[in-house]
C-alpha cells in the first residue's frame, strides 16, 4: 500500500509491518491527513508483534502532521500486544527534540535515531 | 486604536538597515494553501542569504533555516486560516536584531472570536509547555473521537511545538480600529540565532 504524492511518500511493507514516511509533510489540518491515518490505522489492525514506523526521510513536518502522529501514537497505548518501534535521523532539526516528546506519550516506544 | 497584547512582544524594535516583507492581497486572488510553504521556503531561504561565510557552521545555518521554515509556515497557516477581512492583506516580515530574528506576520481577525482567542492565548502563555502539550493531544483525541474524528477546536500544537522544540519565543498583538471595529491581529516569533554564526565577520 503507498501514498505518494510531488511532496511525499508514505509506504506500507506490509510483510515487515513497516511504515516509511518520506518528504514533507505540509497538508491541510488533520482532515487531509486522513488518508495516512487510515494507513497508519491498517497497519496497526494487522496486529503484529512488532510495528516500526520509519520517519528518517521525513524532512518536514507541520503542526498538524504532529498531532496525527501523536494521536496515533497515544492510540498504540491502547495495544499492548504490539511493540512500537520509531526510526529517527539526527540529521533532520527537528526530530531529536520531537520524537522524545512522542516517547514521552507513550514510553513503551522505542526510539531509534541514527547519526 | 487601543491594542491588547499576549506574550512577549517587543513594542521597541529598533531601525533596521534590512528586513523583508511579503504582502499577500487576497482580494486579488483567491488565498491558495500552496502560498503557506512558498512563503516558508522564501523566508528560509533569505535567512540563509543573511549569513555570507559560515564555513564550518553549516548545521547552525540549516537548523535556522529550518526553524525559521517551520515557524514561518505555522504562523502563515494560521494567518489564511483565520483571516476575516478579505479586503485587507496578510503581512509577513522578518528581519534580523543582535542575536536573534523577529517574524512577524498579520491578518485580520473576526471580532466575534476575540474572547475566544484571548481565553485560549492565556492559557497558553501562562502554562507549561510540556504538559499542555500532552494535555491538548489527549484532549484532541477525545474530541475526535466525540466528532467523529473531526477536531473543531484550534489545539494550539503549533504555537506549543515552537516554544518547545525551536526555543521561539510568542507575542500577539490584537489592533482594534473604533469606530469601525476591524481587528488586525499582529503574531510575532522570536527566533534566537546560534552564537557560531556571528563567526568569520557575519
């Protein structure tokens, strides 16, 4: 399953329970986020042991795209059965800082931020 | 005119030699949500212009560029959201005083929902960032989901994300004109500019 669109790509890997968000993500109020939840959502419902979400490609995000993304994650506390895993990359600003506050929501996640 | 002010905003900005302004006029044409990143991307990218020999401090330089790209879009994005008078224009500012860059940008505002914004702009500059952080996601999800997934309230997530994850510093400034009652409201980013950058002469 993939998204894509001339500003970004969210594609889901189904047989690694892998979500990877890369570009920029600019949309309109969590409205046209819409369609990434509902991937986010789906991958989710597939229960798996484990389900990473990789964000290393992700130059830009919106305050909007940042509350989708929390709201997922807060909604993953729900589902104690599958292991959160996020993938981050130092080299974007505003990840470090961001993604520990999403760790922060839900502290089972593991954050892995490469250089 | 009387003005109401929220946050820090600093009335004594001294005269600068530069600044750049952007003024969309929206009674030209329609207000198209693309504008919210071009504007972004400009204000950037003029930052970047700003520094002549950063040899060594390109990280510095691109985490500015990018702080000033994300308060630049959030502030802009609110600015068409909210825009009422579609016979004034929306202004985008920024220019550069000692250690740090001031983006301010203006729209005007529907004076019904004053009381509103003011609630709203006090708790948000009379609480702790981090927890209302929290507080307002858990608080958007229950909306949600008593919405059917539409969040009708504004969350404040991007004023929270500026303080917290760029160090920006807010104000607001709400200008009504008596007799006619048009209210401009004037949003204003501090963005503080890393110390190795005034290296090499800049």
């Amino acid at each position: 399953m993939e998204i894509k669109t001339s500003d970004y790509t969210v594609k889901f890997d189904e047989a690694n329970a892998l979500v990877t968000c890369a570009g920029s993500f600019r949309l309109n109020g969590v409205d046209e986020y819409s369609p990434i939840v509902n991937l986010l959502q789906s991958a989710a419902d597939q229960s798996p042991a484990q389900l990473t979400l990789d964000l290393r490609g992700l130059e830009f995000l919106n305050s909007s795209g940042i509350n989708v993304l929390s709201k997922f994650v807060i909604s993953m506390r729900q589902r104690a059965n599958i292991q959160l895993i996020v993938k981050g990359s130092k080299r974007i600003p505003w990840q470090t800082k961001s993604l520990l506050n999403l760790q922060r929501l839900m502290p089972a996640l593991q954050l892995d931020m490469e250089d | 005119m009387h003005s109401v002010v929220f946050g820090r905003y600093e009335t004594e900005l001294p005269e600068t030699k530069e600044h750049l302004t952007l003024s969309i006029a929206p009674a030209a044409f329609p207000l198209r949500w693309s504008l919210c990143s071009l504007s972004a991307n400009f204000m950037a990218d003029y930052v970047g212009s700003v520094f002549r020999n950063v040899n060594g401090f390109e990280t510095q330089l691109d985490q500015l560029k990018h702080t000033v790209s994300y308060v630049a879009n959030e502030l802009v994005e609110n600015a068409f959201k909210y825009h009422h008078d579609f016979t004034t224009g929306i202004t985008i500012t920024i220019s550069k005083h000692r250690a740090n860059f001031f983006l301010l940008v203006s729209n005007s505002v529907d004076a019904q929902r004053l009381p509103d914004f003011y609630t709203f702009l006090e708790v948000l500059t009379n609480r702790d960032p981090t927890e209302l952080y929290a507080e307002r996601l858990e608080q958007a999800l229950l909306e949600d989901m008593e919405n059917d997934g539409a969040s009708q309230k504004k969350s404040g997530l991007g004023f929270i994300t500026m303080m917290m994850i760029y160090d920006v510093t807010l104000g607001w400034r709400f200008d009504t004109n008596e007799p006619h009652s048009q209210v401009m409201l004037t949003t204003m980013a501090q963005i503080p500019i890393a110390k190795e950058l005034f290296q090499n002469g800049n």
